[in-house]
C-alpha cells in the first residue's frame, strides 16, 4: 500500500441522500491546517487551537463562494487519531456539500486517501498495533452487540497484552538460552526444568487464545440457517414469528413460498441470517422448480438446518426424504402447529438411534422461538464456542501466526527432550518470537499490510 503524499483527504462518514444530518470531511498530513485556512473563513475572534471546534463557511478560495456553513475541528500531532495534524470539516449531510469541500481540498494539494490510509498511518506512527487496526474495522463492521464488543476490548488492547507478555516471555528464554552459549563457564548451569515449565504455560495460553478462533469467525461472518420442509408446514410462519415481521407470505395454500426469503437477527449475540426457503416438493410448476432447487442448495450452504415438520401429520415419508437431502448438515426438528394436536404431542424422529434436537412450536402464536433460540446456541456451543473468551475473538491471520508460534514452542520441547544443543533451542524460540510479532504487527511485510487495510472503507 503506497503511503506518498504529504497530506490526505477523504469523506470518512457514510453519504446518502436525504439520510445523513452531518458529513465530515477528514485531511491529515503537514499541510492539512494551512489547506484549512485557505478554505475555512471563521466570523469573530475564534482561536485556532487544537482540540477546539470553529464555526464557520467553506468558501472556494478564489471565487469566494460559499460552499458550506460548516463546523471545523482542529486535532494537531501527536494528539491525533493518526498522530498527524487532523483537521475535519463537518458539514451539512447529503452528497453535495462533503463531496465539494472535499473536491477543494484535493485542489488545495491533498491526495485522495486510500482505503484504511489513516489508520494505516496511526500504525505506522506507533500510535496502534496491529491487533487493534484490525479491531477498529471489526468494530466498523460488527452485526451484534456481542460483535461490537469483542472488538472493543481487542482496541482496548486486551489481545494485544496477552501476545505481548507470551513474547516476552519467549525473548527471555531467548536470552537465557543464548547467554549460556556465549558465557557457559561465567554461568550457573542452566535450569532445565524451569525452562520446561515456562514452555508449558506458554502453550498453555497460547492454547487458550487459539481456541477463541471460531467465535471470532462466528461474531464477524454469522451464522447461516435454514428453514426447510415441506409446503405448507409453517415455515414462513416461524419466519415471521422469529423475525417479528412479516417477511414471508403466509397462506393456507402449499407451495406459496417461491424463493428464499431473508431476515438478519441476533441470538445470544451472534448475528444469524435466517433463510426461509421454499417448501421441498416434486413439482411440474417451472417456478415452483427453481424455487426448490434453490431451497435444497441454501440447505447444503447453511451452517444449520431447521427441519420443520407439521405436527398433525407426523413424521411422512417426504420429510424422510428431505432429510436424507440435509442429514450432513447440522439440524434441528423443528414440529410445528403443536397448538393443532389435541393433547399436544411429539411426533416421532426419523431415526430413533440418530436422535434430532428437538424444538415444538406454534408458529401462528408464536409459542416455541424462545426455546428454538436456545437450541441453536446450544448447536453451537457444542461445536465452536465451548472454550471461548468472551473478551478475545482472533482472525484467520492471528490464528495463522499463533499457530506458527505453537508449533515452534513444542519444537522447542521436542529439541530439549531429544537432548540436542542449545543452538537448536535458539532456532525455534526466535520463529515463535517472529510468529508473535507478526500479530502486534513488528518485522510485518508490506503484502500482509496491504491485505489488512484493503478490507477498511475510505476515510477510516
């Protein structure tokens, strides 16, 4: 990612029309105060200092006009989100205004920015490491409190602290291994066993972070699930009853449903995308066709499948063979119109030595969601979130680079337990330090910088 050019201007709030009440206009470079001054006209005796907010009129500096009654916002460095001088025009919301403040700007000699350019700046001035660069988009991004959350704490630095201590720790070591190799006669022997213990607890908590990996690729991605069965069992009832809408058509007649219908919500904290799919029938109708062909390619897609099934007909022999569609995803039986049975009851599951988690509802009274909620994170917990912090959530490159780290630190163990020389020891103790690094974002490569803020919007 190119970072030349002095000072940098970008629109760093979302713009849509007759949406927005404020849009600001962000520079950040040596230059951003005097680009200010030529622009910003300040009635009265305001003051230019930092941490001060002017009132005032974006005017074009040659012609006078008035483009914008504007507020100013002067952050000089280092006391700045980039460790810059930061200066923000905020200006009225729409697409007109923040777009020509930013155009005189660019004409004033700022660069349009990047995507992730001022953050990227704040990194590479000290201000964040790289752990908390990639918790600010995750805060941009976050679908669910627990999201929003998780990634707070990650730019509050609490993964950052852990990683730092493990390095260390690890550097430590280093030192004592290699100062036995240097001055062996001017030392006390060393003590092996602590070593030992040392690298235990590093696996230890290096573990216990690794084990964080799928929540946090719960929290940021979702969860997919699917409502399938077949026609006219309830499934956009239970939609609607979930969602609290009215996202699907609900009817007494089978087949009304002829596509997927979406709704996003939050369970527990994870957010979850809920597909209600159309009712799973041989069909002649070409429309009705293609709707079930989608409903059984959103079933093999989903992360969990709500087989849902009426509870007055029991289980048939076409839920047996949407079943036999769906039994290698994740699922749940979902019975429906309990309220229909006299007394209520259980239908019987397809396979009794197979047995389904099991959820009765009445979608049309909405009866069961709460208990439909619960087996979902009970589904999930037994898979991915049973050993996880509630206060760290790594990536896909965090867990990469721990697992390098992991992989040295038992090499190491390994080396010791094989009798080896010391020099051997070095060899792994430094790529675990170099592993850790990585994560804080020391000795980073340029491509890996690059990948992380392609994934940031313009102006953050």
């Amino acid at each position: 990612m190119s970072t030349s050019g002095t000072t940098i201007a970008a629109i760093a709030t979302a713009i849509v029309p007759a949406q927005g009440s404020v849009g600001i206009v962000r520079l950040s470079g040596t230059e951003a105060v005097a680009i200010a001054r030529a622009l910003f006209h300040a009635p009265g005796q305001q003051v230019w200092e930092s941490h001060h907010i002017l009132y005032g009129y974006v005017q074009h500096p040659k012609t006078y006009r008035v483009v914008d009654e504007v507020l100013l916002l002067l952050m000089l460095a280092p006391r700045s989100y980039t460790c810059e001088d930061v200066v923000e025009f905020h200006c009225h919301g729409g697409m007109m205004p923040v777009q020509q403040v930013l155009q005189l700007c660019l004409e004033q000699g700022a660069r349009l920015a990047e995507p992730g350019e001022f953050t990227l700046r704040a990194f590479l001035n000290g201000r964040l490491d790289l752990t908390q660069v990639e918790s600010i988009n995750d805060l941009v991004g976050a679908r669910s409190p627990q999201a929003a959350q998780t990634a707070l704490a990650g730019l509050q630095g609490k993964l950052a602290h852990p990683i730092r201590h493990l390095r260390a720790t690890c550097l430590d070591l280093l030192a004592e291994v290699e100062a036995r190799i240097d001055f062996e006669e001017d030392l006390p022997p060393l003590n092996e066993a602590h070593i030992q213990t040392q690298l235990e607890q590093l696996l230890a908590d290096v573990t216990h972070i690794l084990a964080t990996a799928d929540r946090g690729a719960l929290l940021r991605t979702g969860l997919k699930v699917a409502i399938v069965g077949r026609p006219n069992v309830g499934k956009s009832s239970l939609l609607n009853a979930w969602s609290r809408s009215d996202r699907a058509i609900v009817t007494e007649l089978p087949g009304t449903t002829r596509d997927v219908v979406e709704s996003q919500l939050v369970v527990g904290g994870i957010p979850i995308q809920v597909l209600d799919t159309a009712g799973i029938r041989d069909t002649n109708d070409r429309v009705e066709k293609i709707g079930v062909e989608r409903s059984r390619l959103a079933a093999q897609n989903a992360d969990l499948v709500l087989l849902t099934i009426d509870a007055q007909a029991g289980w048939t022999e076409a839920d047996q063979a949407i079943h036999e569609q769906v039994r290698d995803r994740p699922l749940i039986l979902v019975i429906n119109k309990i309220d229909l049975v006299q007394p209520p009851s259980a239908s019987p599951l397809p396979t009794p030595h197979s047995p389904l988690p099991t959820v009765p509802t009445a979608a049309a009274l909405n009866q069961g969601i709460d208990a439909l909620e619960t087996a979902i994170l009970e589904t999930v917990q037994r898979g991915t979130l049973r050993a996880a912090n509630l206060d760290i959530a790594i990536n896909q490159r965090q867990a990469a680079a721990l697992t390098r780290a992991k992989a040295a630190l038992e090499q190491v163990q390994r080396t010791i337990a094989d009798r080896l020389p010391l020099d051997f020891w070095t060899i792994d103790l430094r790529s675990a330090i170099q592993a850790l690094g990585e994560l804080l974002g020391e000795d980073v490569t340029e491509s890996v910088l690059d990948r992380i803020f392609s994934r940031f919007c313009i102006g953050k």
